[in-house]
C-alpha cells in the first residue's frame, strides 16, 4: 500500500516505519525534521511538513492509501495538551481535505476503562507529567468519534510501552477495545515494535473500522 506516515522519526513513528518498510510497503515519511528519520530504503520518501498546515498537509497526503498519524506534539512540551489537540485536528483537516479515505491514529493508553465509568486518566495512580499529554488523547478521540467521512481508526498502546520490552519483537500480542489487556501478573505491557506489529496488521487486514482498539502481551 501507500501509507503516509506522519511522526515517523518519534518513538511510535520510527518502529511503525521499520514495519512499514520490512513488510514492503511505500512510505512518504512526514517529519518536522527530516534529518532525524534514519532509515533508507528505496520505497521510502521523506517529505517535510507542519501538522499546523493543513493545506499544506493535505497536498503531502493526496493520492496515499492511508495516513497513520503517530503525531506526538513532545512529551516534555510545556504547551503539549494544546498542540497535541491542534496538530490532530488538523492532520484530520487535512486528511479529508486531501481525498484519502482512511486514518489510522496513535493514542495514548489514558482513555482505557479500568472500571466502569473509570478511566486510566482519572485513577490517583496515573502520572502527574502524562497527564496534559493524555488529557489531549483522550479529547481527541472524543472528537474522532463523531468523524463520519473518514474511516479511522485509534489505537491506545499498553499502559506500558517500551523499547525492547521483553526481547523486542516478539512477534504477538492479545487485542483488546475500551479495556486495558493485562497479562498473568496483572501488568498492562508491551514492546514498542509489537505496537508497530499491531499498527500495521491493522492497515492490512482493517478490523477496526471507526473503532478505539488496544493491545498488549
């Protein structure tokens, strides 16, 4: 397929290109930075671009078959809540500007019910410094689920994601929809490169149409 893949230098964004590119398909990588992205391969292309633009955005997305967003405004950003909630708002913008049907978005884990009403977010538990990052996840797609022209989907990753967990790509994970998916030891957990797994199982086999999913061991 042709996947614009926006984010794709970032933490989620750079694993989901490895994916991407080993499984063979086209890529146009798009990046603040296009030095950072460092991968090579001659189906990838790699395009700047401001998620603030979305004209511009949409002219950079035009005629792919798909857009995954692993758009991650910093984590370290002080305005980070905001500008989360701006960039994804205007990478849909642009996405519907530009005539591709299909969005595939990378949330965050805070949206996922741990008890009835109860979210992740709002458990005493949950990080003070993920909070406004997460706040601005979970908003999004409050807003993304009132998207009727696009056929999106949005994936929250494992309450833990790291790179490398448990010998890297291990190849499998266990799927989930608004609750998180906890493993014997009651850990919510999962390799950044299974993530990517997921992510582009998703874009070829496409099981969640209009629907939040999550996986994890």
């Amino acid at each position: 397929m042709k996947v614009a893949l926006i984010g794709a230098s970032g933490f989620v964004g750079a694993a989901v290109l490895n994916e991407l590119l080993n499984r063979g398909h086209e890529v146009t990588a798009i990046v603040r930075n296009p030095e950072n992205v460092k991968a090579q391969n001659t189906k990838l292309k790699v395009q700047k671009a401001d998620v603030h633009d979305a004209d511009a955005l949409a002219g950079v997305v035009k005629g792919h078959d798909v857009v995954i967003s692993a758009y991650n405004s910093g984590w370290t950003n002080p305005n980070i809540y905001n500008e989360f909630l701006e960039g994804s708002k205007n990478i849909q913008k642009g996405v519907k500007m530009s005539g591709v049907k299909r969005l595939i978005v990378v949330g965050g884990a805070g949206s996922l019910f741990v008890a009835p009403g109860v979210q992740l977010i709002d458990t005493p538990q949950f990080p003070a410094e993920w909070k406004p990052g997460a706040l601005a996840a979970r908003e999004y797609l409050n807003i993304l689920k009132a998207e009727t022209d696009l056929d999106w989907t949005f994936l929250s990753p494992a309450i833990e994601m790291h790179h490398g967990t448990s010998g890297v790509r291990k190849g499998e994970y266990r799927k989930g929809l608004e609750n998180p998916v906890f493993d014997e030891a009651g850990r919510s957990i999962i390799s950044v490169e299974d993530t990517a797994m997921a992510i582009v199982d998703e874009l070829e086999v496409h099981q969640h149409s209009r629907e939040r999913f999550t996986v994890a061991y």
